[in-house]
C-alpha cells in the first residue's frame, strides 16, 4: 500500500492488485465451467432417458393394439 507520507501510487502495487484480481476471476470462471459442464452431462443424460422410455412405451403400446389381417383366397 502506498506509505502515509506519499499519495504517490506505485507500479507495483498496482501489479500486484491486478494479480489478485486476476486469480479471483480465474477461480470464478473455473467453478462455472465445472457447474455447468455437469449440468449439460445432467441435461443430456435426462434427454436421452427420456426418449428410451417413450421409445419403449411406444413398441409396448403397439404390440397390445396391433390389428391382425387375415387373408383368405377362395
């Protein structure tokens, strides 16, 4: 920090404030990415669970009303 004495502003207190500012923005962005890295995996996995059942819950209910045809020749 700049002494009592002096209003004066040096260099590397300025560096050495960047630094620090820089590592919490690191640090922030970092634990987005992992946050929302995880809830896309989480989103895609529910997507993909979604379809299998309507997919199995569409061939089931296909099987129980399918009609059958009969054909006859005289």
């Amino acid at each position: 920090m700049a002494s009592s004495n002096s209003n004066k502003i040096e260099i590397s207190e300025i560096e050495t404030r960047l630094r620090d500012l820089d590592k919490k923005i690191t640090g922030t962005v970092e634990g987005v990415r992992s946050s929302a890295s995880k809830a896309s995996v989480a989103g895609a996995a529910a997507v993909v669970l979604v379809i299998v059942i309507a997919y199995f819950l569409g061939r089931r209910k296909g099987k129980l009303s399918s009609t059958i045809v009969e054909i006859r020749r005289s």
